[in-house]
C-alpha cells in the first residue's frame, strides 16, 4: 500500500508539464500575430507612397523639333559678258552715257540694291553720285539684272545712273546690296576708271614759282619726267595723263606697317635714304614738358599726308611739286607746320632759342641724339615733345640728310610739314638763317649694290 501515493504525483507533474508547453505554444502564436500583422499592415500602407516618389511623366515629354540652322546670308555680283562694268582704270569720254548691265543675286530676298560714285579730290556737289532702288520683302525677288524695272521705284537703277553727268577726274564706283538676311549694305563690287576729255594742258615753266622750274629739271634731267598733260578736275586738283602717271609714279614702303608713299622713280634713292634714318636713328627730349625717353625719329610721325598728288598751290596759278612726287607732308594736324606766315617766327624761336642739343649719348647700348627743350610749350605735345620742334627733329636728323629741302624755310611763310626735293628753297639749313645744331653723325647710309 505504501506505493500509492507515489503513482499520484507522478500523474500531476505530467499534467503540468503539459499545461506550459501549450502555454508557451499559444504564447509563440499570439506573439506571431502581434508581429506579422502589423508588419502587413505597414506593406500594405507603404506601396502608394512607393508610387508618389516615382517620376510622373512630364507633361512636355512630347519631342519638340529641333530651331532651323542659320542660313548666312549671300549677295553677290555677276558683271555682263557681253557689257561688263568699267573695267579698273579705264577711260570714259567726258559726257557720253554708259550701260549699267550685270545682275544682283541673293539667297534671302533682296531689299535695295544701289550704287555710289566719288571723284578723287573733287569737292563738286554733284559728289559723292548715289542712287538705289528697293523691293518689297514679300515679293521674294532674289536675282535683280541691273536694267530691271521691276523695282518699287518703277525704273531700273541702270536708267537711273546717268554717266554723262560726271566731270573729269578719277572716279569709284561701287555697288551695294541689302536683303532681309543682310540689312546693312554690303559692298558686292567695286571698280576705278578716268573719265577725261578731248582737250589737254601741259604743264609749262610759267607755271613754277621762284625759279624752281631749273630746279626741277636739273633733277629730273628730262622735261618728259615732269612736264606732263593734265585736265583740271576741281579748283587746284588735276588728273594727270595715265601714261605719265603709269611711266613714273611708283609705291613705296617707307615706314614699316603704314601707308606706302607714293613718289617719283627718280627720287626713290632719296626717299631710301631717308627711309633708313627715320628707321635706325634715335633720339630724346628731356625737358618742361617731360621726357620722351628714348625713341626711333619714324615714332615722332603722327600723320602721313601724302607725297605724289597731281595738283597746283592753292593759288591755282603755280605747280605744287607735290604734282611730281618729290614732296612729302608729315604731321600736318599740328598747328606749328600749317602753311602760316607767323609760324616763321613761332618755329624760328623755339627751335633756335628753346631746344638745347647736348650731343650724343647712349643707354642700354643705344645711342642717341639728346635734346633739352627749356620752353613753356606744354599743351601741344606728341610723344612728350613739343610740336614746335617736332618736323625740325625729323629733318635735321633724317631729311637734311637725305637730301631734301625743308617747307620752314621758304621766304614768305613756313610749311614745316613739307620736305622736297625739287622746290627752290632760298634759306640753306646750315646757312646764317638756318637752324642746323647737329653736324656729327653716328649712322651712314649706304645704298645697296
């Protein structure tokens, strides 16, 4: 009997160990749910927001066309076999007419086509000759022949043009055209040409002043050098017979990188010579009005104003010997070389009385011709020298040198922006009225063999 009890706790202890194993088996189920459902709930939740962040499709996905490339614009001139346009200097009888043929052509519509004519040193009003005629946009006219009626105008711009009506001289004529792609005109040929009369002068030995007429011909040695026949074209400019101009007028590059000179054959040595020292010369002014360190003589050049021109003084009764390409201006904007009778005197003491030359120096393996200006000119200046010295310097250390005549030094008045060769210029540099303060030099020219 005493086993009984024993069988009984035993049976109990199954029973609990029962109970908690379902226990911890529904706990583990309750504690699924409470993670698993709210975990779908959240899925569920986050999938719209998932599609908010996504790119919507833009509303200008459509494919837009890609602009028109830019088509430059084009306008170009086609002359007329069979009549062309003047060809470059050729000659038209004074008062005879000339076809205008030759057509306009363009890729964008045309607008105006025009032509404009000017006569070398002619200040007649009848200058610059201009005419044009236009078309409507919307009328899409690309090709235009120059005896074409079908403008705004209702006439041609060959109608229009009137050759008959210029006067004597050297004439340019160009053409322009403008087109809804190019509206500002746009310059599609250009020419030269004479248009001379039958009747002829020849230049005379009355027409020379102050006996430069021998002169002149001891230079040139030949009166076909320089007695030419000219036609007068307006107040004291002429056109010279071609042929002349042609034989003996040539070009030259006396200053590197600027205008060429246009001169006589016969005074291209001179010209050479004084080409080599406004080159290779330095000089300085130190002075009241500064310091113009050290600088080449062709940097004291501020204007070049011509060498050969076919014309007469301005008294219209003596040949300027500019007519045969012996002269040569420079610096004519500064007010001491205009052709004025005071300016003798002003030039005279300033250069005389106010510039110092201390003789020859050196600096960085430079030598140069120094000078001190001690005057109160101090406004009117180039290159921190005077004007009032400035055509001196330029003929003392280069002109003289070569041969030329200095325009100061004439009688009556003093044209100091004129270096010549063949005008008779009574005051001698180095003489008593002269202004010469160097007479040693440190350069010598020496022509090519």
């Amino acid at each position: 009997m005493p086993e009984q009890p024993e069988k009984n706790t035993s049976g109990n202890e199954m029973r609990s160990a029962a109970i908690v194993a379902l226990l911890v088996v529904i706990g583990l189920c309750v504690l699924f749910l409470l993670i698993a459902l709210p975990l779908r709930a959240f899925q569920r939740h986050a999938a719209p927001e998932a599609a908010v962040i996504t790119p919507a499709p833009s509303p200008t996905a459509t494919p837009t066309p890609s602009p028109t490339p830019y088509v430059p614009s084009v306008l170009t001139f086609d002359e007329s076999a069979d009549n062309p346009l003047p060809a470059q200097d050729s000659r038209l009888p004074l008062g005879r007419g000339f076809k205008l043929r030759g057509s306009v052509q363009s890729n964008y519509p045309l607008t105006s086509v025009s032509l404009r004519i000017t006569c070398a040193y002619s200040e007649d009003p009848r200058y610059p000759y201009v005419q044009s005629v236009s078309f409507d946009p919307h009328k899409a006219v690309y090709f235009y022949p120059l005896d074409d009626a079908l403008t705004q105008e209702g006439v041609s711009l060959d109608s229009l043009t009137q050759f008959s009506t210029l006067g004597v001289g050297i004439h340019t004529l160009k053409l322009y055209a403008t087109s809804t792609g190019h509206p500002e005109p746009q310059k599609i040929f250009e020419t030269r040409f004479y248009v001379l009369s039958d009747n002829w002068n020849t230049i005379k030995k009355s027409d020379f002043s102050n006996s430069s007429y021998e002169t002149a011909l001891a230079f040139f040695k030949e009166k076909d050098a320089f007695l030419y026949r000219y036609q007068w074209v307006d107040a004291r400019y002429t056109v010279a017979e071609p042929e002349w101009e042609n034989a003996y007028i040539i070009t030259y590059n006396c200053l590197p990188g600027r205008e060429p000179w246009r001169i006589h054959k016969t005074a291209l040595p001179f010209y050479q010579t004084a080409s080599y020292y406004l080159n290779n010369v330095h000089v300085r002014v130190s002075g009241t009005s500064g310091d113009s360190g050290v600088l080449l003589l062709r940097d004291l050049i501020d204007t070049y104003n011509g060498s050969y021109c076919s014309r007469f003084t301005s008294s219209q009764k003596y040949i300027s010997h500019h007519a045969f390409g012996t002269a040569t201006d420079l610096n004519g904007g500064m007010g001491a070389n205009d052709m004025q009778k005071e300016n003798i005197e002003l030039v005279r003491n300033e250069v005389r009385d106010k510039l110092v030359y201390n003789g020859i120096k050196s600096e960085n393996g430079v030598s140069y011709y120094d000078y001190t200006y001690l005057g109160d000119s101090l406004i009117w200046v180039f290159q921190s020298i005077p004007e009032t010295v400035i055509n001196y310097i330029l003929y003392e250390l280069a002109f003289y040198r070569a041969g030329f005549q200095w325009g100061h030094y004439y009688v009556s008045t003093s044209d100091a922006m004129h270096f010549t060769l063949t005008d008779n210029i009574r005051i001698s540099h180095d003489g008593n009225d002269g202004l010469r303060k160097v007479f040693d030099y440190i350069e010598t020219y020496a022509p090519a063999e």
